[in-house]
C-alpha cells in the first residue's frame, strides 16, 4: 500500500516517521521551512521511547505524488478548507482518506441518517469545499489520543501517548480499516477499531471545546485548570453544555463528565494545542473546536451560554491587534 501523509505537521509527521521506519512505502507532504528540514536531515523524532530518525519520501507538491491508497489529512481541521480543494492528484476512485482532525469533522452528518443527514456545519467546511472535494464513501475516521509538537523545522517532540482509534463512519469493520490499522500497529501505534466513533469523537470534543479554548484564556496548562476550582467549574459547565447537544443528536457519551476532567488531570502539565499557537503566533483552531459546538447548538435548539461566552472571548483575542496611531 502506498500512503500519503498530506500535511505532515507535527501529528503526521509523526505518523509517518513511524510509518517509514517500519519499512512502509509513506510519502511526507509538507511545506517551508519544515518541508526543508526534512528533506535535508529526514524527520527527527525525539521521544521518552526512544529517539530515531526517519527518512521517507518527501514532496513540495501533490502533483509530484500521484495517486495513493491511503491519505492521512495530517492538517488541523482549519487548514482542510485550503488543502482539500488540492488533494485531486493523489485521489483516485479506490483511495481511502482517513481523517485525523480534532472537534466534530466536516463528514459527521454523511450517512448519519434522520434529521439530520447531511448537515453541513459552515465553521467546519466554510462553502462546502471539504466535502466537495472528498467524497463521503472515501472517508475513514480517525482520533488521535498522542500529542507531539514541532520543536523546531523537522524535529517532531513525542509528549505522550501512541493511540489512534480508527472506524467506519458507519460502524462496520471493514477491510480497508482492517488493513490500514494492521499498518499502524506494525509502525509501533496503537490502533483499535471502533464500531462507535461518533460516539468516541464527542467524548473527545468534551475536552476539545472547553479545555483548548479555557487555556488560550488563561495560559494554563491542563492540570493546573482542572485543579483551580473557578477555571474547573467554567470547564465542567462548557462540558454539560457539550453533552447536551450530543444527547439532543442522539449520542449518549460512553464516559461521565468527572472521568473525562480525571482523565485531563492525568495528562499533567501539557499545554493544549489550542495554546501552542497561541504562543507560537499561529491560527488557532477554534471554529472546528468550539464554534462547530455553538453552530450545532444553535441547529437544536440549546442556549450554549458559557460555551458560547468562552467563544467569543477567544475569537477577539485571535484577531491581530490594530497599530496604534502614533501619540
């Protein structure tokens, strides 16, 4: 099988840094000064397991790739809306692409039956422009349960973590998921199969839409919010706010509210990726995290007053700030 990683930050080039050491055919897509670095050193990987380095293919452009059997979108989920639209090159009619991206993916409501089929959330896919470039039958989901970072233009930092889940959108266990799982677990990952994503994703959107955005607030790291009473009760009513519009969608979360903060606690002192860019001057990732949540919260008909406030408080501070006239 021949794999594209298509945005090989620091989730994907991570992936496909343990892709290529196992020995799989696994091609990099990247782009500056990161896209360099690799070229010219491989992909470095620095981790508590074991530092290696990799040195799979690496491409400038799509064109150059060609058509794939597997494509990982190693984008964040505000980056799929300018990537997608170029991804033709490397799709053919057999090409699986597997989703890595965090919040409610632009594919949620494809297949998803009733109501609301074929919901179309405009803070996810702005214009329809994911899902008319990817069809839905090509889709594999995926969540990602690591966190790396890039500490600098080709070295990839491994925090913690080696899961990510895969499933079907409609829940079956297919060959290709079968296949492409069987191919992480040979490249040292972790790789379950579920036949509940949706439900998965929405435990992991608990912590996505309250946790990444209370600490570009705060600049606190993981533990220090859920250990402050004040910054923890914002936290936990953003969750039941979360947990309400996933139960008003049907889904009923396989986790309590309180094991999802204990298990935040254990990650330590993490900072999410939310305030990595921040810090890094970077787009956050806030519509497909938090907006995305409003938006549906909006389609059912529920308030979202402290989801909402937190919001609306970090998409002012995401704009750049206007130069002050000389005094």
């Amino acid at each position: 099988m021949r794999f594209l990683i298509a945005g090989a930050g620091a989730i994907g080039a991570y992936i496909g840094a343990r892709m290529a050491q196992a020995g799989l055919d696994v091609t990099l897509f990247a782009r500056g000064p990161h896209l360099r670095a690799m070229q010219q050193h491989g992909v470095q990987v620095k981790s508590s397991e074991g530092d290696f380095i990799a040195r799979p293919m690496i491409a400038a452009s799509l064109e150059e790739v060609g058509p794939v059997d597997v494509v990982f979108l190693g984008v964040k989920a505000h980056g799929l809306p300018q990537l997608a639209p170029h991804l033709k090159p490397v799709l053919n009619k057999d090409t699986t692409v597997v989703s890595t991206q965090n919040g409610i993916p632009w594919w949620y409501f494809q297949g998803f039956g009733g109501q609301w089929e074929g919901l179309r959330l405009e803070r996810v896919d702005p214009g329809g422009v994911i899902s008319a470039a990817i069809e839905a039958r090509s889709v594999v989901g995926s969540i990602v349960y690591f966190a790396t970072e890039i500490s600098s233009p080709g070295v990839i930092q491994h925090i913690e973590g080696n899961r990510i889940s895969l499933g079907e959108p409609d829940g079956t266990r297919s060959e290709r998921v079968r296949k492409i799982a069987e191919a992480l677990i040979a490249s040292g990952l972790r790789c379950p199969i579920t036949a509940r994503l949706r439900h998965e994703i929405w435990v992991k959107v608990l912590g996505n839409a309250s946790l990444n955005p209370v600490s570009a607030l705060t600049r606190a790291t993981i533990v220090q919010m859920v250990r402050d009473p004040g910054a923890c009760w914002v936290i936990r009513s953003i969750m039941e706010e979360v947990e309400a519009v996933s139960k008003k969608l049907g889904m009923d979360l396989p986790v309590s509210i309180d094991q999802r903060i204990a298990g935040a606690e254990k990650v330590g002192e993490h900072k999410t990726s939310m305030l990595q860019d921040l810090e890094a001057g970077r787009p956050m990732e806030l519509e497909p995290l938090a907006g995305a949540v409003v938006e549906l919260g909006e389609k059912v008909g529920l308030p979202m007053t402290c989801t909402r406030t937190i919001y609306n408080c970090v998409k002012l501070l995401a704009q750049p700030v206007a130069p002050q006239p000389p005094k």
